[in-house]
C-alpha cells in the first residue's frame, strides 16, 4: 500500500487502503506516521471538526483531493432543529456533545459565521441597513505611525467605552450575545460588551478598539458610526441568523422553501483546520477548507492579529495548490515565524471574515510566493483587514485576481520584493486611507504590470500604488491606474520612482506625495480632466498651519526639508479641462500650472484606449518619449482584463465626477439642509 485513503464512509480502525478507507484527516496523518507512507489521498465528501497539526514527523507528506468536491469543515453540523413560530432554533450543547466538542462553555457559544446548505448566511444586525451614529468624541490630531498615531495617548476607558444615543438602544440589548463593529478611518473594530450604563448612555466592552470611538469623525462620516449584530431583535429577514451565547441556543430565520429537515447548517468550533508547526516538504492539492473561528480580540492594524484557517508556522517547502478557502472568521491562510519556501497556488479564497492571505508577522521570513490565485468578498466581519498582507523579503504576488474587498487589496510585501501582473477592482468599499496596493517601510520593492480599476460613482479614492511612510527605493512601473482619483499617493516616502505608468480618469485625478524627498516620475502618461500634484517643493517651502497642535507640529517638523519630486521628465501629460496645476504643501494660496520642460502634453496617441488597446500610433506624443507598448491581456489569471476594463472606463468621459462636482454636490447638500 502505496497511498492512505479516506472517506466519509470510512472507519478510523480500518486499514486505510482504497478498499477499506480510514474516516478522518487525523488517523490517516497517525497512520502515515506509524507506517512511512507519504501519500493521503482523500476521497469526495464532507469532512466535519476537522483540525489537525503536522510537524516534523510529517516531512515530505503530500495530501491530495480525489476528483470531485472535498471538504475539510472546521466546525460541526447541526442535526437537530425545532421549528418555534417560523423560526429555526437549535440547541448548541447538545451538538458540541454529540461531535465530542469537550471546549468550556463560553467558547462552545462563540461564533460569527454559519453555513448553510453550503452558503454563509448574515448575523442578525441592528439597524437593519446603514449605521448608529454614536456620541463618543475624540478631536486630536492623528500623527504619522513613526508617531505612534496619537498625543495624547487614550485612555483604557476610552478604549473600552462608547457613549450611545438613547433613543437607538435600550435596556432591552442582550450585552451578553450583542457585539458591536465601532469604524475608524482604515479599520474597525470588533468588540464584545460586558454592560450598559442606561442612564449616562454608556456601552462597556469586553475588549479594546484600535482607535478611540469618535477619531477621525471630522473626515470621514463612518467614523462615528457603528452597527450592532447578534441580537434577536436584528433578525429582519429571511436568511439572518443570532446566537444566544448565554443559553446556548441558535436561532435561524429561514429562506422560502427551507425546513428543519431540509437544511445542513455548520458552525466552526476550530481556528485552524490545518495546521503546519516546524513542518517541511508538505503538499496539499485540490482540498476545500470551510469554517474557521476566531476569538473576540483587538484584530489591530489590517487585521493582522486574527488567526488563519490554514496555519503556518516556522515550516519551508510548503505548496498548497489548487486549494479553496470559505466562510472563515479569520484568515484564509496565515503564515508566521520565520516561516521561507512557501507556494500558494491556483487557490480561491472567498466570504472572508478578514483577508485571503496574512504573512505580516513573518518578518524574519523570505520567499513567500502567491500565484494565480483569485481572493473576493473580504472583510466581511473586519473591514479593517486587507486582502493579502505581508513582511519579511524576498516575497512575490503575481497574477493574482483581488476584488470586492473593504480595505486593500495588498497591504505591504516585504523588502526586495515583487507585485506583478496582478488585476484589482471593487476595494475599499467601506474603510479609507491605504491603497489597492499599499507599502509601508518597505524597501526596494517592484510593482510591475499591476492593473486597479475603481468604480468612481462611488468616489472612493482607490490610491491604486501607494508608497507611506519609509519607503525607500521602491519602483511602480508598466502598472495602469483607472479612475482611482489618486493613482499615485505618497507619504513620508524617499527616492520611490513611478515609471512608464499609464494613469486614467473621467474627472480629477490627485498625485500626491506629502513629506516626500526624491521622488521620480519618468515616462508616465497621465490622462484626466484635471490634474493637481500636491507636495513638497524643492524650490518653496511654507510655514506650517498655525492650527497644529504642538505634537503633530513636532511631528511633521522632522520632514520640512522634503523635496517631494525632484525628476519629471519623458511624461505625456493631457489635462483636457485646465491646465495640470501644484499645490505646493503647506502653501494657502492658488494652485500654480506645473508644466516643466522635458513633457509632452496632450493626447497620448494610443491606438484603441476604449477597448485597452494600449499600443501607440507612429508620430504620437506617446512615441515620443519612447513609451513602451504595453499589453495588460495576460493579466490576472482568468483573461477578463477587455471585459472589466470596458466595465471601468466609459468611452465617454463622464464629468460629473470632477473636484468642481465634489464641491458643488456639498454645496449644494448644505443648502438643502438650511432650505
């Protein structure tokens, strides 16, 4: 016997042959272990409570789907439900006892997502659509991350505190089942609540916010906002479900035609499904991973903190490949401690709580490869996550497909490191700042052939290549930018270099590199109705505002010898409407035309731009300055880049979305309020 079997019909004290198959993940790794085989191969079907860790012992294992759908549930199914005035209830206990799911009770009645019949239903919630608006204040000024964000620093009890308006919430909220999502400016936070304080309208929580309740509210109108799920009054409408964690029951409201005998729903009980600690030389091809949980913590920055469906820690020569990851909590797959030699491959991660891929505390680690992989719908329970998030060196993200996330797309990569080729659209619909592709500290990173296509009637500024703080000597060229308003964005960033990037817009379009020194712009074509550069300048310098508190005064200081761009050369630049302008940082007067010599300046010259044809016609401004033929058909991995680029660039410039129209559409609003 060559191979070890497993079926949904098999029986762990069988011998593990095709013949007589083995019931779970778990023995067939003990088997392996005991017999030297280092084949598994699992047979079609549904695989329930699946966790298991592999180590050393495990070296050189290949774990492998048989043709058709294999599932690896984290989580277990409920069989039993009893139908009370239309709603489904089950009892939690009972289920955990019947799988031998022996957790302490508070974690058996701890979990956020819910399958059923195969597809991830929504948590109750209140209000039914849009957001509370809470009462908390927090007025400072946020500093830059070197910084440390804030000065003051808060309080645990600001922290731990939101003061609510009264008529939205009542003494009738379960603070036992309730959590509430509290938005920041690029992230929210989760938390549980330990009580109320009716009278003063103050909620209490089980565990920190990332940033005070009320920061960031002077610019971004979600940021005194916060929604309210998992209480009985949220279930609304067909489909949504609540846990009530204190009697440990769930309660379901179903969708037409669903009955308590027809329904298979699954709630995870596990972190990690697959585990990997000091492992080397694993394969893992074709499985599906489904459920994961997490716990109720301070997920931080981007998320990182959440634990990952697939677990990966201090191992090398690692290959998942061909690999689904559903419904999680968390993480698809996260990726830590010293972690070198990891290929991620042809895998699908989609309905994530936070994103597809976490590699941030891999700091010490290289060579993470992620390829060919498609990631969507994420953030579904922390906003605040990014699609893939990574550190350490020497990593590369190529063709890759990221859409229909809340934040970024890619937020950070390590050192010395390559993005290319990759296709995004439909992110940050719900947090701000950050970019679709977004570095911080990085040095010497390459983002090349990367395509971002934003929705601009939504007017969410996409940043597609954004260089913050400390990055140094990183490149974006060969990349194309669609209505992201602000294709290049700049922060505190040093000898970055845009090269042979094609930015578009219907409308304004932003290059911004606040507290920049040396930055290169060569090669580019930038087509807009309106284009405004906004930085530093080598030759002025302004005072700072006289506004500035004394900390982000001693903050931003440190950087008033920026030079912001220092070489814009070999560009074509078209500004259909007026002339492109700078708005020199820190100056209080009128923008300036910024037309330096060395440009061209006017329509580019390509052959078909509205159906991304990208080629230049002979004696165009394009083949002027030697502007390469770019292609972008190749990029991605599913071939749809003529399809969405039609979708994201009207042939018609739309000028309604303009800098003129964001501030006629304010205008007006406040005019329509006074009447």
């Amino acid at each position: 016997m060559n191979k070890i079997y497993i079926s949904p019909d098999g029986r762990d004290e069988n011998q593990g042959s095709i013949e007589s198959p083995l019931a779970s993940l778990k023995a067939a790794i003990m088997r392996s272990r005991e017999t030297g085989i280092k084949e598994i191969e699992i047979m079609p079907g549904n695989y329930y409570g699946v966790s298991v860790v592999l180590t050393r012992k495990d070296d050189g294992l290949s774990i492998n789907a048989s043709k058709g759908n294999v599932t690896l549930y984290g989580g277990i199914p409920i069989d039993a439900w009893e139908n009370v005035d239309g709603i489904f209830r089950a009892d939690i206990y009972t289920t955990c006892k019947k799988w031998n799911v022996f957790q302490d009770l508070y974690r058996k009645c701890v979990f956020r997502v819910l399958e059923v019949n195969g597809e991830l239903r929504n948590r109750s919630r209140l209000p039914e659509k849009g957001f509370y608006k809470h009462l908390s204040v927090w007025d400072h000024q946020c500093l830059s991350a070197c910084d440390g964000h804030w000065d003051p620093k808060p309080t645990n009890h600001q922290l731990y505190s939101l003061k609510y308006n009264k008529k939205d919430l009542g003494t009738w909220l379960d603070t036992d089942s309730a959590e509430l999502l509290v938005f920041h400016e690029w992230n929210a936070s989760l938390v549980g609540l330990t009580g109320m304080d009716d009278h003063n309208g103050i909620l209490y929580f089980s565990n920190p916010t990332d940033h005070p309740p009320g920061a960031f509210a002077e610019k971004n109108y979600l940021a005194n906002k916060y929604i309210v799920y998992n209480v009985k009054e949220g279930m609304t409408s067909p489909g949504q479900w609540y846990l009530d964690k204190k009697n440990g029951q769930l309660w379901y409201k179903p969708l037409p035609g669903e009955k308590p005998d027809n329904i298979k729903a699954v709630f995870p009980t596990e972190q990690s499904v697959i585990a990997l600690e000091n492992a080397h030389n694993i394969h893992i091809n074709g499985v599906t991973v489904a459920l994961s949980d997490s716990p109720l913590i301070n997920a931080e920055y981007g998320g990182r903190a959440l634990p990952g469906a697939i677990r990966i820690e201090s191992s090398e020569n690692i290959i998942l490949r061909d690999v689904c990851v559903r419904n999680t909590t968390g993480w698809g797959v996260k990726i830590s401690k010293c972690s070198q030699n990891i290929v991620i491959e042809n895998c699908h991660f989609y309905n994530m709580g936070a994103g597809a891929v976490n590699f941030s505390d891999n700091i010490h680690g290289s060579n993470i490869t992620i390829t060919r992989c498609i990631c969507h719908d994420m953030g579904l329970i922390y906003p605040g996550a990014a699609g893939i998030y990574g550190s350490g060196e020497y990593n590369t993200i190529r063709h890759c497909e990221i859409h229909d996330t809340t934040y970024c797309a890619i937020n950070d990569i390590g050192n010395r490191s390559l993005i290319e080729n990759n296709m995004i659209w439909n992110i940050k619909q719900q947090m701000q700042d950050g970019g679709a592709i977004y570095l911080v500290f990085a040095e010497e990173v390459i983002l090349r052939g990367n395509v971002v296509l934003n929705n601009r009637n939504s007017m969410t500024q996409a940043m597609s290549y954004y260089f913050d703080e400390l990055c140094t000597n990183c490149i974006a060229e060969n990349n194309l930018s669609v209505n992201a308003i602000v294709p290049g964005q700049n922060h505190i960033a040093k000898s970055c270099t845009y090269k042979n990037n094609i930015f578009l817009e219907n409308g304004l379009m932003k290059i911004r590199y606040p507290l920049c020194y040396d930055l290169h712009f060569i090669g580019n074509i930038l087509m807009a109705d309106e284009i405004i550069f906004f930085g530093p300048s080598s030759h002025v310098h302004y005072p700072l505002p006289e506004n500035l508190t004394e900390a982000a005064r001693k903050c931003i200081s440190k950087y008033l010898d920026a030079d912001g761009i220092t070489v814009f050369r070999d560009n074509v630049v078209l500004s259909r409407n007026k002339p492109p302008v700078i708005q020199v940082e820190f100056n209080p007067g009128e923008p300036e035309i910024y037309m330096p010599e060395n440009n061209l300046y006017g329509p580019p010259g390509f052959s078909d731009l509205d159906n991304g044809n990208f080629t230049v016609r002979p004696g165009s401004l394009a083949e002027q300055v030697k502007f390469p033929a770019l292609s972008f058909k190749n990029v991605g991995c599913t071939g749809q880049f003529e399809k969405l680029f039609k979708k994201f660039w009207p042939q018609e410039p739309n000028y309604i979305y303009g800098w003129s129209a964001e501030k006629r559409t304010l205008e007006e609003s406040e005019e329509s309020e006074e009447s």
